[in-house]
C-alpha cells in the first residue's frame, strides 16, 4: 500500500502506508515538514492536502468539525485534512498535495 | 508610563499544563513564580486548540478535556499564589550582570527573575493570515487581524471573513457604528453560537448587512487603502465587493516568534535541552514541553509533567546554590504538606 505525496516543490514521493494510520502520520513519519501542530485531533487545520480531484470521490466526506478547520484555513475544493484520511486497501496510491499552511517553516 | 520591575524567583514563559504544572513542583521548593501567556487566558493549546476534546493519557485520569485538565492544574498549583500575566508576549530576554534574568514583555511588563523557564509549547499563538497575495501591503492600515478599539471602524465600509466565534461576534457588535457591514464566509456553515448565527441572519434579512458565500481571492486598492476585494463564490463565478476595511478572522496559529531572538542554540524550532536538568544552552534558563527537545522527546503532557520536577531540582539549585535542598515526599511531608495548606 502506498501513497503519492507531492512535496511544496511540487516533487512526487511515494511513501509506504500502514493500514489504520492517518495520511498525516505517514507523511510526518517519512519526515517531511508538515506542521500538523494539534497531533491529528482535528483542531488546527495544518496538515491540510489538496486530494488529487480523481481520489475526492473515493474518501469519506469530511464532517462538520473537518469543515470548521478547512475553513479556518483557506480550504480549496479539494481540500482536506490528512489527519482525518485513515488509509485502508481501498486508497492504495491516493494522491495527495501538501498545501502551503501545512508545510512546516524552515528554522 | 514607567513600569515597576517584577521581583521574581521564577519567570515561565507560557501558562500551558507544563507551566502550570512547572508552579507546583517550583512551588514545593518554594520558588515563586510568575507566568507570561499571550493568550487571554490559561491553559494553552489545551484551551485555545481543543477545550472540549478527550485527553486520555493523563495518568489517573482516564478522560479529562482540556478546559477540566487546565482548571485542576490551576487548582494544584494554586496554594503557591502564582501570578497570571495574560495578553503578554515575551519580546525581550537577557542575562544581568548579576547573574539574573530580565524579562520584557510587549505590553511593557519588566521582570528580574533568577531563573527562566520557557513552556511556550509551539511558541505564540498568532492570526493564522489568509493567503491572498499581497495582503502584507494592506496589515495594519485597512486589514486588521483583531479589534483593539471598536470606534476605528465607525462609518468604515467593513467587509468581515470568517465563519467562527470572532466573525460573527465582530459582524454583530460592529454592525451599529459601521457605513456598511458584510461577512464572506467559504460556506453556510458556522463554527459559532447558534445565537449569533442566528442574529447575524436576523441583520441580513432586515437588511442591515450583506452576507456573501465565497473566498477572498485579490485585494484592490492604493497605498495600503483598501477599496474592494475579488470573490470566488461557490459556483465559480467571480464577483467584485466593495470595502474599505478588512477584518479576516481564521483562528490562531503557533509561531516560534521572539524565542528565536534570545541567543539560544535552537533545533528546527526547538529549543534543545539536557534530560538532567532541562537546562537549554544558557545556563539558569530552562524549557519543557513541547518546546524543547532532546534524543527520545514525546511531545506528550506527561513528559512536560516529569521534565517539570526534574527541571525545578536543577532551577531550585541554580537559584539558591548555597540552599540545601533535600528531597521529599507530599505523603509525608509535614512541611510539605504545610506549603500545600493541608497540614
């Protein structure tokens, strides 16, 4: 099971998943710079993604908590947070954008 | 005006629960602390980011929320009278001549303290800024992140974006003085009160304001002064709204802010300690918490709550190193117990 992640770059990185972990632990485990400062409790909106328009349809819709911090945070149309995406068999090879909110500043 | 200077043991930079823990186990050593947050009220991320959600790996407290969590440190930590300075951000920290600490904070409080304990967790909440190019040029003359004084923006043409507690409270208590109110918001959904929901639709059928559903895209305007703003709205379209006067509220966000100016040696952010004292690069002052880090850091409130004692061990011994310091329990403590006023 995998993932695709493209960086702030725009460069692809395709990380190994772990059923039953949220995308923004994936990608925080890999190292990459995603300020996800409430630890994955769905309370500030910055481990925001932009999914790819072709996997929106396959994901759960966000509730309404997930809709409150999208729109705290600018949200697009595609916009979710990766914390709130748990991985399962069915998003083998989601993609995913980090959004520019989500990527950590450099010291 | 001249402030007094504040006359301190200790000086903890952050009211979070590693803070306020930091009180009580300072205070068993009789340190006397004082605590600098910048929010209006305690408690930290605990109560800025997530009053109501469970926490469930506090030891002994099988689910506590942040607000209950927050309001029984202040209990614990309470018998050794803690003083609160909310609203205050820390700017300045330097080492004194005579070993001490002096402590500025933006609103002009000035401390001497022997030690400093920096608990600031992911550094200081500030307004999260929408990301709409060029909005810098305008912050601070038509675009403002809070409302000090309400009479700045009587008879402005005030255009309000946000869709939680402080735009719709802001739509509301703005509404009488200003030209003309509007609210844009992403969608009909509001993370507020239902009862100011519910006036603000009471306004904007009485049409004494204009709701808009969309996101701000460009800002228009001269010199920092704003005279519109471009919409896209749900549908796609793009549309134009006339304003003079931005007010966007999308929450608060961590940033490190003025820590980074104090001469410590910082790690992507963090302030790097020892796991004997807690002591960062600058001896006599300490970090826990979230904020620092060291081999093996859990950002968890149960390493804060450890990282606390063993740090006020060290502090306790840099603040009074002729002091004999013996270590004790509250069990059977008759002093102890006495600080605690329970004996």
């Amino acid at each position: 099971m995998r993932i695709i992640l493209l960086d702030g770059k725009g460069r692809e990185h395709e990380l190994e998943a772990v059923e039953g972990w949220r995308v923004m632990e994936i990608i925080r485990d890999y190292g990459f710079p995603i300020v996800a400062e409430c630890g994955g409790a769905c309370a500030c909106g910055t481990c925001q993604v932009e999914v790819d328009p072709e996997w929106a349809a396959k994901l759960h819709e966000p509730r309404e908590d997930e809709l409150d911090m999208l729109d705290q945070n600018y949200g697009g149309d595609w916009s979710r947070l990766s914390c709130q995406l748990i991985m399962t068999p069915e998003l083998d090879g989601l993609r995913v954008r980090l959004a520019d909110i989500a990527i950590r500043e450099a010291a | 005006m001249t402030q007094e200077t504040i006359s301190t043991d200790v000086v903890i930079i952050g009211a979070g629960p590693c803070g306020l823990f930091a009180v009580f186990e300072l205070g068993l050593l009789d340190m006397k602390c004082h605590l600098i947050d910048i929010l209006d009220k305690p408690g930290g991320q605990c109560a800025e980011l997530y009053p109501e959600k469970p926490i469930y790996d506090i030891p002994a407290l099988p689910v506590v929320s942040g607000q209950e969590l927050t309001e029984r440190l202040m209990e614990q930590a309470e018998p050794f009278g803690p003083q609160y300075h909310y609203n205050e951000m820390v700017e300045e920290l330097e080492k004194l001549e005579d070993g001490r600490f002096r402590v500025k904070t933006d609103g002009g409080l000035v401390f001497e303290a022997k030690v400093v304990v920096i608990a600031a967790g992911g550094g200081s909440f500030q307004p999260k800024k929408p990301p709409i190019p060029g909005i810098e040029a305008y912050e601070g003359k038509s675009v403002f992140y809070s409302v000090k004084r309400m009479e700045n923006f009587r008879n402005k043409n005030v255009l309000i974006s946000g869709g939680g507690d402080s735009a719709l409270d802001w739509t509301i208590n703005l509404q009488p003085i200003v030209q003309s109110m509007q609210l844009i918001h992403r969608r009909d959904g509001f993370r507020a009160a239902p009862d100011s929901v519910n006036k603000m639709h009471a306004l904007v059928e009485e049409k004494k304001m204009q709701f808009h559903l969309g996101q701000i895209t460009a800002l228009h305007g001269d010199n920092g002064q704003l005279e519109g703003v471009t919409v896209k709205g749900n549908d796609n379209n793009e549309f134009q709204v006339e304003c003079d006067t931005l007010l966007p509220f999308f929450g608060l966000t961590m940033k490190l802010g003025p820590i980074a100016n104090w001469g410590l040696n910082l790690h992507e952010n963090l302030v790097p300690v020892d796991t004997e004292k807690f002591q960062t690069s600058e001896p006599g002052i300490f970090a826990i918490g979230d904020i620092n880090t060291y081999p093996g850091k859990l950002k968890l409130i149960l390493s804060g709550f450890h990282e606390a004692a063993l740090m006020s061990q060290a502090a306790v011994r840099y603040a009074y190193p002729d002091a004999k310091v013996t270590f004790q329990y509250t069990t059977s403590s008759t002093s102890l117990q006495k600080k605690l006023g329970v004996a």
